[in-house]
C-alpha cells in the first residue's frame, strides 16, 4: 500500500496565497484525509491528505494530494454531483488550483447563461 506524504507548509502558504487573489480575502482551508482508489484498477483504498475549502457562494473544493507532487481536484456544491478539470492528476500544485478554480468559475457563468452549455 502506497504511503502519501502530508501536505506541507509550503503547499498550505501556496492555497492560502492562491484562494486570497481569487476571492480577495483569506479563507479557512482545512486539512484531512481521505481514502480513494490512486488507479481505477486498484481493490484497496490508499489514505490521502486533502486541503477542503468553501467559497462564498456555498461552493466545495478538494484537492486530493495522491503522491510526491501528485494531486487530483474536484468541486461540488451537492455531495452527489460531484464536478472536476477534466484532468485526471496534476503535477503541479499551483496548476491543479488554479484550473479547479476556473472550472468552476467557468460552471457558475455557464449556469447563469453566460457560457454556452458544455458537456460535461
């Protein structure tokens, strides 16, 4: 069984740093741990360290840290519906931030009409 690194102060400063120019002030970000499978074909479960966010509008982020710079993303505002980049992994913090943020910022203008609709 594979064993994740935690994730690190630097990587915690990085979404501090990343979630304050997207909104304009700081928000909580919380660290935890989830179980996910790190390839489709896996049985078992691998424990991975996750920074959780909450945006203003109600919206919920995760980004899961699946190995020494290794990181995967999803967003969701009901646990059922959950939405991603369309990548599966990043190797690049700041990238795998910055796409999920634009993501769902491109879903919100697309739910107000502002995008054309995408399938997704």
């Amino acid at each position: 069984m594979a064993t994740i690194p935690d994730i690190t102060e630097t990587e915690q400063w990085l979404m501090r740093t990343t979630l304050r120019e997207r909104y304009g002030h700081d928000l909580e970000i919380q660290l935890a741990d989830a179980e996910i499978r790190l390839a489709a074909s896996d049985r078992e479960l691998t424990t991975c360290p996750v920074i959780y966010w909450q945006s203003d509008d109600g919206c919920n982020f995760v980004i899961f840290k699946a190995g020494e710079r290794a990181y995967r993303c999803q967003f969701f505002y009901k646990p059922y519906k959950q939405m991603g980049t369309g990548i599966e992994q990043y190797d690049d913090l700041a990238e795998c931030a910055v796409a999920l943020l634009q993501a769902q910022a491109d879903y919100v203008a697309e739910q107000r009409g502002d995008l054309p609709s995408a399938r997704r």
